[in-house]
C-alpha cells in the first residue's frame, strides 16, 4: 500500500478536465494503481486542506506501443476524479 504522499502522483490538467472542475467543481489525479477511494480521500484532504464528498476512480490500460522492431506496452495506471465540498478549491488547478 502506498504512503500518504505517494498516493497522488500528478495532478491531470487538460482541456476536459479544465472544464469539468470549471463546471462541476471535479478534479481529476493519476493516483497510485493499489490506492483504494478511503486513502486517495484521506490524502487529498490532508495535502490541500480541503474537504472531500466523492471519489471515482478508474484503470486506464496499457497502450501497445512499438520502438523499432520491438513491441511493447506502456504501463498502466489509475484515475481518480474527485469531487470537493461547495466552496472549496484546489489552487494549482486554478493558475
């Protein structure tokens, strides 16, 4: 299991995720593949101060990806989509 700080591994910032914590106030993380709902929770509220309501995560697959005469696939991950109290914000999402 990952540790409190390694749980979050980057936030995702693109034009669909831009708009979706524009509109609905949804923030959305590439978190740690073994990070469960309780501990991303636990570890957004702990690293930004703010106040959790839902958590929805998913596992985005591996793309196969070719080098050369070599084929492999990229590794996969998870995504967390995190939904805050009414009035709280994450400011690096703001800038």
């Amino acid at each position: 299991m990952p540790t409190m700080i390694r749980t979050i591994v980057r936030p995702l910032v693109t034009e669909k995720t831009s708009a979706a914590y524009q509109d609905r106030g949804e923030y959305t993380f590439e978190v740690h593949p073994d990070a469960t709902k309780t501990t991303i929770k636990a570890a957004i509220e702990s690293l930004f101060g703010v106040k959790v309501t839902g958590v929805w995560t998913s596992q985005q697959r591996g793309k196969p990806r070719r080098v050369g005469g070599s084929a492999g696939l990229r590794p996969r991950w998870k995504k967390a989509i995190v939904t805050l109290k009414a009035g709280d914000s994450i400011a690096i999402f703001e800038g």
